[in-house]
C-alpha cells in the first residue's frame, strides 16, 4: 500500500533521535508503514517472536544485525498507529550509547528500505496527521532548547495547546460572525435578524482588544523564550570583553590592552539565575579613523535601538572622557544598566554624575568576579518574569507575530470601514481576513510553504 500525507507519497524515514554523542543509550527511530517490517529484517528478540507480531507499546529485547553480522543488543519499541508520536508506525531501537555503533545501526537500516528524515521530519508528520497544532509542533522545538524554568514553562503550557485555546477563542467568534452575515446577506427572503452595525463593533471591538493583548504578550514570551536580547557598551578598555567572558564563563572575546580590538559584534547565550541574557559585545564605542572598527561601532549603535537591554560600562579608575557622555546622551531613554567596572582600583570616576543619569547602576571588578551577583539581584529585579501568567498562551516567535500583526490591521480597517457606513459585504471580507490570519497562526489553515520554514528550524531526528 502506497502512504500518503498531505497529498504526497511518502516513505518510511529514519534518524538517530538522541544526541550525537557517546552516552549510556542511543534512540534510532523509525517512521512510516514500512517500518514493522524493516525492523523486522534486522531484528532477531530472544523471545524468538518476531517484530511484526508485536502489539503497539511493546517493548522487545534482542540483538540487531546487518545481513548475517551482528552489531549490538538493543531493546526495540512498537507504537502501531495512530498511536503514535507521528500517528504512523513508529519503532524506536534503543541501542549502545557509541557514535560509531549508532550510525552503523542507522546505516543498516536504511540499507534495509528506510530514507534519511529531513530536518523535523517526525515532528511535521505528527502535524500533518492531527497529532499537533503547529503551535503545538513549534513547542516541541521550544521544549528541546528551554533554558530556564519559564522558558520550559512557557513552552510546555503551549505544547499543551494553551496558545491554540486562546487564538481558536477569538477566531471562533470571527467565525460564527461570518455564518451570522453570510447567512443573513445570502437569504434575504428568510426570518432570519439582521446584523446590527452597533452590536457588530460591539464584537468587533472586543476581538480587537483580544487580539492586542495576545500580541502584547510577544515581548515577554521572546524574553522568556530568548532570553533577554542584550548589548554592552562602553568606550574602549573600560572592561567590556572582561565582562563577557566572566558571564560566559570562557575566553570568547579577545581581550587585550590595546584600544579597539573588539572589532565585530559577538553573540553568546549566558544565564544569570532564572534570567538568560543573550549577549553582545560590541567594537568599542569611541570616534576612530579606522574603517573596520568605524563600521563595528555603526552596527554597535544600530543594535543599541533593538535591544531589550543595554549594559553601559564605565571605567571606575578613570574620570569620564568625552565618548562617555556621548554615549550616556544616547542612551537617555533607553532601559540601561550602568555598570562601574575596575571597582578594585581607585576610584576616580564621577559616580554622581552616573547616579543622575542612570536608575540602577552596579560596580563590579569584572576581572575579579566581585560585583556579578549584584549584576544578577538587579537583572532579576527588572525582569522578573515569574508573574507572566505563561499559561494562558503567549506569542513566542515572529510567525506567529506576524499572523497577529496582520490579523490586528485587518480587523481595525473592518471597524473603520463599518464606522464611516461601508457596506456589510465589504466589512464580511475583512473579517474573514482577519479569521484566516488567525487560522494560519494556529496552522489550522496554512500553506506548504510556511509548514516547511517552521519545521526547516527543527533538528534532525525530532
Ligand atoms: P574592552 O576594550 O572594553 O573590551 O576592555 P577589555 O575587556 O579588553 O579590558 C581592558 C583592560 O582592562 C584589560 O587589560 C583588562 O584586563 C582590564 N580590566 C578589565 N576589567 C577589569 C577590572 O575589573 N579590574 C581591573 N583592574 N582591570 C580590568
């Protein structure tokens, strides 16, 4: 029997689910309808019973082999379907933990009938048999790269459908708007009540307000999901790339005593208690003649507008310079932790002028370590995430803030257009504009194309 999903043939896959390492157990799983039997071919349990004879959630210990060569002892798992993760049969082979054994046991089972999955092909087979929402599928993701206890939280309350209860409660409404107007301009001859314009905005406006508070709800979910976007700042030799590689915990920027090393802009994820920073370190900020720092300190500005947060350090040994104020003028506005950095050494820094300047401030010793959990109360201090009520489903991804964005354009010029007397026709084409975002957020409506750029992000195995 041929298998198709979506429309497309398709064939047994396979990959190694666990990661590529050297570990206690390795995972290959085994996806599609072929895959009972091509166990089968390469399976021999001690019990003696073969694989094709075992129920869905069972379990079987034997030894595995490629043609007559025996490669390992594995315990073999049967999920029939639609019990399963992909709603296919699925069989997973847990074997030895060694890099060279596991891709020797994938290799044989491809020889044996099984393809290669693409990146997230597990996953989107699971999507595409109704096993998950693509919020739900973009959880998954969420769950596997989770840093901290909101961050978990947050993607198993969506992975447990709490985003995809709140949008379906709004486009449920849109939706039954539509069966009220489609119904009443389609059979005029029949009793039914019209659709008063007032009651209309009533709801119109009411979904309008909904769906702001869900997009509102983005920027503490790409905090809690991204950690917090930041950027560090500081003229150069004032202890920016010290500070970087004590919260990273190694030598990731060059750090050296010549002004103006840090050319380019580094990235790197650190945690800091229940707060993750994603962290950039910048090319010093300071006017310079020479082009490529020139242009690093052009993107340290540009990256200063986006971030969530900005760590502007100064030199506690020295008196502010120039550059200084030039930056402290920028920042005005801005949410910024002024760090006092070198609090080792004698201070000659204008700390009241900082104190006037900024609202938190923290002196630390970079080098030394001395300061950093100051660094960590004032961060939480800030960004306390724990009152974020995760599970009422927030927006985590720009996808889904998108759909949202749209969907918010699309409703505000349907109330426009009802306001200034368009006709309902008009107005019906919006809504249903703005229902069709929503459906496209939550997958149930959505294209090949946006399938494939959210699973392409997945890894694989997953
Ligand atoms: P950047 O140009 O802002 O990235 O500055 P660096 O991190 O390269 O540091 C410049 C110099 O200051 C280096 O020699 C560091 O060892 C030194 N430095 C950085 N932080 C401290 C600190 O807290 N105390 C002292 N005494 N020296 C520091």
């Amino acid at each position: 029997m041929v298998q198709f999903l979506g429309g497309v043939k398709v064939s047994t896959i396979t990959a190694i689910a666990t990661p590529h390492a050297v570990g206690g157990i390795s995972v290959i799983r085994i996806s599609g309808e072929n895959s009972i039997e091509i166990a089968n071919k390469m399976f021999k349990a001690s019990s003696g019973k073969s694989v094709t004879e075992m129920q869905g959630y069972s379990c079987s210990y034997g030894k595995v082999f490629d043609d007559e060569t025996e490669l390992d002892d594995a315990v073999l798992t049967v999920f029939r379907a639609p019990k399963s993760y992909t709603g296919e049969d699925v069989v997973e082979i847990s074997c030895h933990g060694g890099i060279f054994i596991t891709n020797k046991i994938l290799r044989t089972v491809i020889s044996v009938g099984a393809i290669p999955a693409e990146a997230g092909e597990f996953t989107k087979r699971a999507f595409l048999n109704g096993k998950l929402t693509l919020t739900q599928a973009e959880a998954v993701m969420d769950l596997i790269s989770s840093q901290g206890e909101q961050s978990h939280k947050c993607a198993v309350s969506i992975h447990e459908g709490a985003l995809f209860k709140r949008i379906k409660s709004i486009s449920d409404k849109l939706v039954t708007l539509l069966g009220e107007l489609g119904a009443w301009v389609d059979y005029p001859e029949e009793d039914i009540p019209a659709v008063e314009a007032n009651n209309l905005l009533v709801t119109l406006s009411s979904v309008l307000s909904a769906l702001k508070a869900t997009a509102a709800t983005y920027d503490s979910g790409k905090i809690i999901r991204n950690g917090i976007d930041t950027v560090i700042v500081g003229r150069p030799n004032v202890g920016k790339s010290t500070l970087m590689n004590l919260l990273t915990g190694y030598e990731r920027s060059i750090v050296t005593e010549i002004a103006g090393t840090t050319r380019d802009l580094i990235e790197e994820s650190v945690r800091l208690g229940d707060v993750v920073l994603k962290l950039c370190d910048t090319a010093g900020i300071r006017q310079t003649d020479d082009l490529v720092e020139g242009a690093g300190v052009k993107l340290a500005y540009k990256k200063l507008e986006n971030a969530d947060l900005i760590l502007a350090i100064f030199d506690n040994s020295l008196e502010l310079k120039h550059e200084d104020f030039q930056l402290i003028e920028k920042l005005i506005g801005k949410k910024t932790i002024a760090i006092i950095n070198k609090s080792d050494k004698e201070s000659l820094i204008d700390k009241d002028f900082i104190s006037e300047n900024f609202n938190s401030i923290v002196e630390i010793s970079a080098k030394s370590g001395d300061g950093i959990e100051k660094l960590k109360d004032k961060l939480e201090e800030i960004f306390y995430t724990n009152d974020i009520d995760v599970s009422a489903g927030v927006i985590v991804n720009e996808r889904q803030k998108r759909c949202l964005d749209m969907a918010i354009t699309s409703i505000k010029e349907a109330i426009s257009a009802l306001e200034i007397g368009e006709t309902l026709d008009a107005v019906t084409v919006l809504i249903d504009e703005t229902a069709n975002f929503l459906l496209e957020l939550t997958g149930e409506k959505t294209t090949e194309a946006v399938v494939d750029e959210v699973f392409s992000h997945f890894c694989v195995g997953k």
